[in-house]
C-alpha cells in the first residue's frame, strides 16, 4: 500500500528466500491510501491500532492480529481509524513467485490466492505471516522463516481458498518422523531449511511438515529447537558458562539461546543455572 502523508517510520526490504517478496514494517499516523491496485499480491499483518481497508465492495476495520491478503491487480483503499495510528507488518509478492513456490513446496501451482473473502481473522496465520517477517527482517534462524512461510502459504490454500484446492494427502509417516527426529538430535548445529531438510529425504516440504505435526506433535524446527533446550539444561545445572552451552547446542548467539530457552521455559539460562548454584 502505497501512503499519502509522511510516515512515523518505515522500513523496506528484498527476500529472495521469502518468494523474493518485498518486505514492509511500518508505522503510520493520519494517513489515507487512496484507491489503487499493485502488481503484486498483498499479505498485511495489521501489528497495532486500527486501519479502515475498502477492497472492492467490502469494507472492514481491521485492528491488532487481522490479516488482509490482496491479489494483485485488485483495486483497494485505507483510512486510518480510531486514534489515526495503526502499524503493521506487509509482504509483497509477484504472482509468478507465488506460483513457483507453490510448486516448490508440493501443492498445486497457483498463480493468485482467490480467497472468500480478503480480510481473515486466523491466529495461526496471523503468527506465521508475522513470523516470516519479523524472521526476515531480523535475518534470524533460516530454519523457522522455512516452515513459517510453508504454514502460511499452506494455511491460506486449506483454509480460506475461496475455490477447492485439492492438496496432496498425508498419510501416516512414523518410519520418516523417526529418521527426521534422528537426524535433528544428531546434529544440533545443522544449518537446514524445511526445503532441504526434505531433499534429504525425498518428500516434498509440505508433506514433511504435514506429516511431522500431525505424528510428533510440533514442527521439525520446534523439535529442534526443543532438543536443543533439553540438551543445555544439564549442562547449565552442572554450571557451564552460559554462551558456551549455547554455542555447544547449536544456537546463534547468547541472546538467540537465551530467547529460545525463556520460550520453553519461562526462566532465561541464567535464572535456571542460579537455581542449582
């Protein structure tokens, strides 16, 4: 979306690995974006505040959590609403990237999203989009911006598609979950993606994930994430230095670790390892 007024603050940026998407995170006061259309398709992450969108013949007020998908060449507008603030988190993406991903990612080649409607209230989605940006911008863990960009592209096709997508069936993969799940505790630095993690063991990403949600119960990339954990925390109790566990359990950096195991367990490193001082 293209704004008329000077911005707060504005940041924009390429992703080759995120369908070579333009990114966008932004804050915005008092602005109107008049009727216009883009080449490209518009996945918005509304992060703060309220923005009045007109797409087409529908109209909502969308706040903090709501995400707007546009396919390019649809003409669309926006107000600012409530106190004239909103933020929010968008990524831009040429229809013939989608299209390639798709097929990349192991469901039907689709070229536009066609969903029902272009305001969706999914938390799920909402996380993941929010996700691949944030990820993106930051340049954080490749790992994780993989499976969120799979889980939103995925997500949008099962879920919203206003038309049938027949995506491939999943069956029960115990022998492969195991192989993954072995994979992953062998080598806790592994510098993977969902892509190439499935390369590895000749399925397509989307069956891979299907697949390892449904038998363990979370991601590969949260499995990873949870043996690495699991890993340092006899070793902090028996008081190694607390970068140097992070280091041996295959995370970027001290705060990257301290981040992850806070997530798992509600107490950062330090916390956990004065418990057994």
């Amino acid at each position: 979306m293209k704004a008329t007024a000077p911005t707060r603050s504005i940041k924009l940026w390429r992703a080759p690995d995120v369908m070579d998407a333009v990114m966008l995170k932004g804050q915005f006061v008092g602005h109107r974006y008049p009727p216009h259309a883009h080449d490209t398709h518009c996945l918005a992450v509304i992060t703060g505040g309220v923005l009045a969108v007109e797409v087409r013949d529908q109209r909502r007020l969308c706040r903090r959590g709501d995400v707007i998908v546009i396919d390019a060449d649809v003409v669309h507008a926006g107000a600012a609403a409530g106190d004239g603030q909103w933020k929010m988190r968008v990524e831009h993406v040429q229809p013939a990237a989608l299209a390639a991903y798709c097929e990349r990612l192991g469901i039907p080649r689709c070229e536009r999203f066609e969903l029902a409607s272009p305001f969706v209230v999914d938390a799920e989605l909402s996380r993941h989009l929010y996700g691949v940006n944030w990820c993106s911008e930051m340049d954080d863990d490749p790992f994780k911006r993989s499976e969120a960009l799979a889980c939103a592209v995925a997500g949008l096709h099962a879920r919203h598609a206003g038309r049938s997508v027949d995506l491939p069936v999943v069956r029960s993969e115990p022998a492969l979950i195991r192989k993954v799940k072995s994979r992953l505790r062998e080598d806790l630095h592994a510098r993977v993606t969902l892509s190439t993690l499935a390369c590895e063991f000749g399925v397509t990403p989307f069956v891979l994930l299907r697949a390892f949600v449904r038998g363990a119960g979370l991601s590969p990339h949260a499995f990873l994430q949870q043996e690495r954990v699991r890993i340092a925390m006899p070793m902090l109790r028996d008081g190694s230095p607390i970068a140097e566990v992070g280091a041996r359990t295959g995370f970027a950096d001290q705060a990257h670790f301290t981040r992850v195991f806070k997530q798992q367990t509600g107490v950062t490193p330090k916390v956990y390892q004065n418990a057994f001082a």
